[in-house]
C-alpha cells in the first residue's frame, strides 16, 4: 500500500514498491493525461511534477516516494489551463498531434519554476522531451511567451 498527494487529493492505492508511478496515475488513480512514451525516461511524455520539479514517472518507482512529496500532473497544473505555458501553447497553437505535449508543458513549467527567464541554452539543456511531430521551433516560442505572460 502507497500513500500519495497526487494534484492536491490523497490517494492510496494497492502497489508493489517498484511499480512506476507513471501506472499507479494512469492505471490506479485514473487521471490519463499523463503519456507513456518510451518506457526509459528518454523522451519526457511521461513529465510530472514531485514537489514541483520535473520527473520522468515511467521509471520513478513509487517506492521511491514518502507519501509527503506533491505530485503534480497535467490535470493538476492549473485551474482552467490557466497557467502561463498552457496559454502560450494555446496561444501559438504548438501541438500538432499532442501527444506529448503534456509532458512538455509539465517539463517547461518546471523549467520555469527553477528558471523564470531562461535562455536559449538553458532551454536546450533543460527541455530534453522528445517531439516526434517536430514541433519544437513552436516550443521555443511558447516558451518565449509564457516568460512574458509570467
């Protein structure tokens, strides 16, 4: 058994300690924005907040975890998609097929949390998330936006 803050509610739920905290949101608690992508924390679909820092939840066991931490998914970032990157990305139109575009949007928020005016380089080396769609140029400019929107 697991306790855990997910988006403000506390869940527990009935799991081995290694299971990915990727299938516990999806699979137990049932919020299904969260992607699965690659299975290997290479691509970041699968982006969440713990304790508002980025996470690759695929391989985050949720063994790993207290039950203090907060953990954040697309559903809980905001009420409305109200926050700044959410409207820069409606703004500008950025997903084609969306997929993974909630684990950008969680990945850029938390990029932005840490910080709140990066660069070009710091955004190259920060949003390592993997857009099949190349998307990416738009990224950047959602980027740009949601600093300005801040």
């Amino acid at each position: 058994m697991a306790t855990l803050k997910i988006n403000g509610e506390t869940v527990t739920v009935d799991v081995e300690d290694d299971t990915p905290l990727l299938w516990v949101i999806r699979e137990q608690v049932g919020l299904t924005g969260t992607k699965y992508g690659c299975g290997i924390a290479q691509c970041g679909t699968c982006t969440i907040h713990v304790d508002g820092s980025p996470v690759r939840s695929c391989v985050y066991p949720v063994g790993a975890l207290s039950g203090e931490e907060e953990i954040t998914t697309i559903e809980g970032l905001s009420e409305g998609a109200s926050h700044p990157v959410q409207k820069a990305w409606a703004e500008l139109d950025i997903p084609q097929c969306g997929y993974c575009q909630p684990g950008m949007i969680m990945a850029v928020a938390g990029m932005l949390n840490d910080n709140p005016n990066p660069t070009d380089e710091d955004i190259d080396a920060e949003i390592t998330n993997i857009c099949r769609c190349g998307t990416l140029a738009r990224v950047r400019k959602g980027i740009k936006l949601a600093v300005e929107k801040s």
